[in-house]
C-alpha cells in the first residue's frame, strides 16, 4: 500500500526539493504543504508532489493547522514530515490535530528550547554546559556572575550558531546585550573549550540505522567571528577513530533521553584535551549547509532518499559503505561589492581534481553575500579523499589557496 506523507514546506530551505524527491522515489505519495505559491515551487519540489496546498504564512500556526484539517477530510495521512527548524511545532500541531503518529509538541519542544533540551539531558545525567534560561538583561548578567567568564549567549530558539555571541568579560557582555534586544529568550552557557564534532543519524523505530560524525575546523562559534576564515566541515571516513567514541555514545544517550525515534537528527558536541565529551546542541532535522550533500559524496549515497526509505518502510534500501572522508571549504571574497576576480582555482584543480566533488562558486559579476548571514558565503567547493590526513591536506589547501576578490 502506498504511503501518503504531508511534507510540510517542501521548496524551502534548498535541500528541501532533495528530501520530497527523495520521498517520491521511496514510493511515497507526497502532499506538499507551504506558504509559496506552486509557481514558486524549485522544480523538482513541484515535479514530485501529488498535490500542493498553499497555506497562510507560518507565522500563523493556528490558521496553518485548521486549514490542513480541513483539505485533510476523507484523506489518509501515514506521515507529517518537517525538517526546517522554524515548522518543527506546527508539524507536531498537525499530527495531534489529525491522530498521525510521530513527534507531539511536547517532545518537540525540547529540541527548539534549548534550555528545555538542557534540563531533559542534565536530568539524565548527560554532562551540558553550565546554563541559564534569561528574559532580561538584568538576567544575563546575574547568570553571567554564577558561571563566570567566558560564556556563551544564544538564542533559546535558534539554529545553528546565527546570533551565537562569546563574551569574556563584562565591558565584551555590555556591547552584546543591546544585539539581542529582538530576542525574547536567551541562553547563558559556560564556554568550553574544545574541539568540536557532530553527531548525524538517521532513526527508524528508536534504532540508529545511520550515523555520521563531521569535525568542524574551526569552531562555528569561531568561524562567524573571523570573515578571513574559510570554514571547513569534515565529514570522518573512520567513525570507530577512539577519540569520537565518546560523543557516539553520548549522541546515543541523548536520542534515548529525548525520545527520538524516527527521523533525521543533528546534534552537535564537544571533546576536551583531556577527552571529556560535552554535549552541545541538538535538532530533530538534518544538517544544514549543504552537508548532507558532503554525506552523500563520502558515502556515495543518497541520504535524501535514504531519510524517506526510513520514514516510510522503517529501513535503509542498501548497506552503508564509508568509502571517504569529505569536506565542504566554504569561501568569503575578499573587499566588498562584486565577485571580479577568483585566484588559485585552476592550480588547485591541476594538483587535485581526481578529488573535487562539487564547485558552486558566485561567477564573476556576481554581488557578494553576508558571510554573517549566511554560512555558505560567496560560494563552496566539496572534496574527499580516503585517507583524513589527505582530505585535510586538500581541503586546508582550498581554504587558503583559492581566493575570491570583490570590489
């Protein structure tokens, strides 16, 4: 019997024309369900969607969640699937309304709170940042005295490291405050220092059917902060290396204290010198940036379609064969106005083109991006190699080699 799955904003983000693809050619019937128009629709969302119900904007749950009701009448939904972070809730919201299996809003909050998700995990005794939930400046700076300096500020509800601030003292916190004066609610957490890894996994019925571990060089946190920086994410071939051992099995833990049990999750770690784990973050959702496209090239796979395989038959259609590390280098022009000028692409390719995956680069002409506001900046290349200590070399190369100038 052929599944029928409500894919919640099934053009927006980019990767999501990939996951309804995806779940089309698992055998599903897809309803889309958006606030763009069909004309808007990417092509391969709207080439792979039996139908499309245009919704009030998600800014409006509760006129989202009647309307869906109510084009729903006579019709049996299997699935309500959302992976973009902002329709997590209203995902949950139509599955209670329509008695759909799956993730309730109160098993969803906790990965959108993130002071919720602290509590959830610190009660299971998963070591988290020191951390406070704070409304007021007044709140920031008291939680700030308890934990003492540095410390991190973000957003309760954010994604990724957007409006993610380190502040190491009190002078750096007065100069941050006024930034978040749009937030409503933000967590204060102890700074910890050290490298930092994630921990991807597909789930179908509470069991791990695939995992992944990306090594980000450097930091976000420190990425966002430095525009010279092309960032990399390093997907490791080898995730049995002793040194992730730890997270694994944290990221395991942490599934179990959350209740998840069906879907993508992201989540996000630290190790110390001294080889203590630290939890970070999690989301139920995939990746962003582009880095389940640098899962699939280290894998030679399709994760997209292997998401929907789970989903929908609660297994993965072939074995998983980790051929090669991966990395996406993201890159930042250099001076301000228009793309002019790209060094150190053709040298690049002559030494390591049997390598190279993937070049989206801004073409010459091109208006520059907000490296602030977006990660992928001005343009990305993807690699991989079998061995790390070569995708590193690769990788490192591209990141200070290949240069775009702007002006």
């Amino acid at each position: 019997m052929t599944a029928t799955v409500l894919m919640i904003s099934p053009g927006y983000p980019a990767e999501m024309p990939f996951f309804t693809r995806g779940l089309a050619r698992a055998g599903a019937q897809v309803i889309g369900a958006g606030d763009q128009s069909i004309s808007a629709l990417p092509d391969m969302a709207r080439d792979h969607l039996a139908a499309y119900w245009q919704m009030p904007s998600f800014a409006n749950e509760d006129a989202i969640v009647h309307e869906v009701v109510q084009r729903a009448a006579g019709i049996h939904i299997d699935h309500v699937a959302s992976l973009w972070e902002p329709t997590m809730v209203l995902a949950a919201r139509i599955r209670e309304a329509l008695g759909i299996q799956g993730m309730t809003v109160e098993q969803t909050i906790p990965f959108r709170d993130k002071e919720r998700m602290k509590q959830v995990l610190d009660a299971a005794g998963i070591r988290t940042p020191h951390h406070y939930k704070c409304t007021s400046g007044v709140g920031v700076r008291e939680a700030a005295e308890r934990i003492g300096y540095p410390i991190i500020v973000k957003p309760i509800a954010g994604a990724g490291s957007a409006n993610t601030y380190r502040v190491d003292s009190e002078v750096a916190l007065e100069s941050v405050l006024p930034k978040l004066v749009w937030v409503d609610e933000v967590s204060v957490e102890e700074f910890v220092e050290a490298s930092e890894y994630t921990y991807d996994t597909i789930c179908a019925g509470g069991e791990v059917l695939f995992e992944n571990v990306c090594w980000y060089r450097p930091r976000p946190l420190i990425a966002r902060q430095l525009e010279w920086i092309s960032p990399v994410t390093m997907v490791v071939r080898d995730i049995d290396r002793p040194e992730l051992a730890g997270g694994r099995a944290m990221g395991r833990d942490v599934l179990r204290a959350l209740g998840f049990r069906d879907g993508f999750a992201h989540m996000e770690w630290f190790r110390r010198d001294d080889g203590e784990v630290v939890f970070g973050e999690i989301g139920a959702r995939p990746p962003g940036a582009r880095t389940v496209d640098v899962m699939n090239f280290a894998n030679d796979l399709d994760l997209f379609q292997q998401w929907a395989e789970a989903l929908i038959h609660g297994r993965l259609s072939g074995p998983i064969e980790r051929r090669y590390n991966a990395a996406s280098i993201f890159k930042r022009a250099q001076g301000q106005g228009r793309i002019k000028h790209i060094e150190g692409l053709s040298r690049l390719l002559s030494d390591y083109g049997e390598w190279v995956c993937a070049i989206d680069l801004l073409s010459i002409g091109a208006p520059r991006r907000d490296w602030l506001i977006t990660l992928v900046s001005d343009g990305m290349i993807i690699v991989r190699h079998p061995d790390l200590d070569g995708c590193i070399e690769i990788a490192d190369r591209f990141a200070t080699e290949l240069q775009l100038y702007a002006y």
